[in-house]
C-alpha cells in the first residue's frame, strides 16, 4: 500500500476539502474526459447527491461544481478570477473551459441539489453530464469525492483498494502491525521507511522541494489567521477570534505571573487561524482534510515556536510521520466526515499531529504508534454536525482541542517505552465500525447534533 505525503496534503481552498476541492476535481476530470471523447458537446448539466447537496451551499459545492466545470483548480485557484468567472456564468449561462469552446450552463437550472437520491457509493456524490446541441445525453459519468480532495469515479471506487499502481517501494506496510516490525527489521524510523517510498517512486529532489511547499502554505495559512478579524461568511455571523487571543497572548509574553496552562491558548490560536482562514475559503492544506486543516500545523508551529531544541530540519520527518500514519487511517478506515463523523477527520487529524510530534521528539517507532492510538482513541464516536452546514461551528475549536490532545498523546507516549494494550489497529478498526454504525444525521449532513439545536441565524 502507498498513499504519497502529496496525497495525504494536498494544497487547496477552504471551507472544505469533500466538498469544496473534491467536487472542482471532479469537474476538471470529467473535462479531460470530454477532451478525449469524439463527440462535439454543447452543454453541461451536474447534480448533487447526499452529503453533497444537503450541506452543499454551506460549504460552497455549487460554486466549486460551477468553477471546475469552468476550468479552474483547487492548487492554482485566484479568488478574483473566479468570482469574475462566477459573475460572467451567471450572465451568459455559458461555460468555456479551455479546449472545448462554449458550452450552455445555467446554473439556476443545470446544477441540481438532489436531495432525496443518494448514490449508492458514498455519501458525497455527484453526476456531471455532457449534452449535444438538442441537450440529449452523449456523456455521463458519477464521481464520489471520498474525503481529503480525493476523487474517484463509480468504477474506481467499485476497484476498491487495488487500484494502487507504481514503482514498488521498499517499505509497502498496510497496517501499523506491518510498519512496526518492518521499522525494526530495517533500524529505520517511519519517517526513514516513509522518505525511501516517496524517493523510490517520485525521486528525492520532488520530495524535498514538495514538502518544504507544504509547510511553507501551512506556515503562511497560520500567519494569515493571526493577523486577520472580521465577520466570516456565510450568515452565523461568527466573528474571528484568533487575532486577537494572539495579540493578548504577545502582549503578555514575559509576565512573570502567566499560567502554565496559557500554553494550550498558544496551541488553540494555531489551529484556530487555519480554521478561519479556510472558513473564509482562503487557502489550506489538507491535513488530512481541510475541516482538520489546524491540528497538524498548529502542532508543529507550537513545536517550533515553544519546544526548547526544536529545529527546522525535523520539519520534513514530522510530515513524513503523519503522512504515513494518515495513510493507515485511510486505507483501513476513512478520514472523511460524510462517511464516518468528525472521528474520521479531527480524530485522523490528531493522531497524525500526534504521531510527527512524537517522531520529531525522539520518540521510537513503538511510541509513534502509541501516541497516534491514544491521540485518535479519545475522538472515537466523534459526530460531524456543522451548524448551517459551514466548516465554523464547532469545526474551528475542535481542531484547537484536536492539537491539544495531539501535543498531550505525544507527551504521555514518551513517557512509556512503547508498551500499551490497545494497537492502533484495533483502534482505526474501531473508528471504522463506528463510522458504519454512526446515524447519518450526524455525518455531514448537518440533520442532527448541534446543527439542529444552535439558531441557523
């Protein structure tokens, strides 16, 4: 099994890596496509299904459906062209991705949130449709947008899990059993074994100046939180908060009365910035989704900032160990929120923070493991309910609790030798069989939880 660092963190724009990045892939997949068909289209249609419809416009599906559709892409997004784009559609009812000249779409009438049909696949799906001249079907295909910005047509997802395909890498682990012992057959670490696949299949130049990306969009998305206030979008009124806990937290660095808690403040306002910043749809890194943006960054930038000895150079192996770590995740369970609660996401999310804090901290394989299964075990059952369907409320704290108990797991795992009674295997087994019998009121389809029992206003 193989799932990249560039996989696990893909950069894009908020508010959601499902249903924002996930559906404007899909658009630009099914484009390829008809580029490669030998039909000639005149029209586009696109309906929304599940997850997707009933929390789309909180989380702004249709206008990622529209701007894919459009030509546009979650990693080289501008947020003014696309609004000009958004505006020009919505007066022309035209569409004019490159290479297939114009094509009737009107939204008001072609993009369809249907509500009481959901796909047999997964909870976020979607049909896209090509038309001819007389609007008859000539092109049609389903996409599930399965969490993280990942994208997989019907039949890919009918494939399942064997559809990883590539050069071999030398440490193929599928579970954290398999990492285990291949970490102490080798002496490697699991950031060593995760850097010798990366190589092996993408060389080692592309992962070096891939990662220092990565972190770079973090680093700069925390930056943004913490100098930005105001109203975020989208009608709860919730004002950001981070800049000014910030501020407060600067103006009182070296008081000699400060509590040692204050520290968690520090923890929280990290993860509270990206959260914002990918609220107002600005642009994140997928860790491993955007709703769980915060937890990974704002471990490491308190690990940088705070931990005395941190250094720049462990940047990469904190990021190879979460990666490896989320990979697991995925592969045997699910980080997504419409297939398993915020569990799959907030939970994945903290146990990969866990885990690279761990890893960067001098911690054996043996305690890696244990400090991503005490991080990811305390959010077991964990619900996605968003308030009004925007990644706001309380998506933006539960990531500051999500890197609270990341730095914590890391902490009580160093304090043991790697010993403990329940694997991290059993654990994300566990989170998978919740996910399943999890109602879906309270998987992303904001019809349960505090979504129904907070004021919509």
């Amino acid at each position: 099994m193989f799932l990249s660092v560039f996989d696990m963190f893909k950069v894009g724009i908020g508010p959601s890596s499902s249903h924002t990045m996930g559906p404007m892939v899909a658009a630009a997949r099914f484009l390829d496509q008809m580029r490669a068909s030998p039909f000639r289209f005149a029209g586009l249609r696109a309906s929304l299904h599940g997850s997707l419809a009933f929390t789309g416009v909180g989380h702004a599906t249709d206008k990622a459906t529209i701007l894919g559709l459009a030509g546009f892409h979650p990693e080289t997004y501008d947020a003014e062209a696309a609004a000009c784009a958004l505006a020009d559609i919505k007066s022309r009812h035209m569409v004019s991705p490159e290479g297939l000249g114009d094509l009737k779409f009107n939204p008001a009438t072609d993009l369809v949130f249907d509500y009481d049909r959901t796909l047999p696949g997964h909870a976020n799906g979607m049909i896209l449709i090509a038309t001819d001249a007389q609007g008859d079907v000539i092109l049609q295909q389903i996409y599930y947008s399965i969490g993280g910005g990942f994208v997989m047509t019907e039949d890919e997802l009918a494939a399942g899990k064997a559809t990883d395909a590539g050069a071999p890498v030398p440490f193929p682990f599928k579970s954290a059993a398999e990492m285990l012992e291949m970490a102490r057959a080798s002496g490697k670490s699991i950031a060593a074994m995760k850097r010798a696949n990366e190589i092996a299949r993408g060389g080692e130049a592309n992962l070096n100046k891939g990662t220092q990306r990565l972190w770079q969009v973090m680093n700069d998305c925390v930056d943004r939180g913490l100098n930005s206030d105001g109203i975020l979008p989208g009608g709860l009124m919730v004002k950001r908060r981070a800049k000014a806990i910030h501020d407060a937290l600067q103006a009182e660095r070296g008081m000699n009365l400060t509590a040692p808690h204050t520290i968690n403040d520090w923890m929280s306002v990290y993860a509270m910035a990206v959260n914002e910043e990918n609220a107002a749809g600005g642009q994140v890194v997928t860790a491993p989704t955007n709703g769980a943006a915060g937890v990974l960054p704002a471990t490491l930038r308190y690990y940088l900032d705070h931990v005395p000895g941190a250094s720049t150079a462990h940047i990469e192996d904190f990021l190879l160990t979460a990666a490896a770590i989320g990979g697991l995740v995925k592969y045997n369970a699910s980080i997504s929120g419409a297939e398993a609660g915020c569990q799959a996401e907030v939970g994945s999310a903290s146990a990969m923070a866990a885990a690279g804090l761990c890893a960067v901290m001098g911690g054996t394989p043996g305690q890696v493991e244990n400090a991503a299964e005490i991080a990811l075990e305390h959010h077991l059952g964990m619900t996605c309910d968003p308030v009004k369907g925007l990644v706001q409320v309380p998506c933006i704290e539960r990531n500051a609790m999500g890197a609270i108990k990341a730095v914590s797991a890391a902490s009580i795992a160093l304090r043991g030798d790697g010993t403990h009674l329940v694997p991290l295997d059993a654990c994300i087994e566990t989170m998978r069989q919740t996910g399943m019998d999890m109602s879906e009121k309270y998987k992303e389809t904001s019809l349960g939880g505090l979504a129904v029992n907070v004021p919509n206003c």
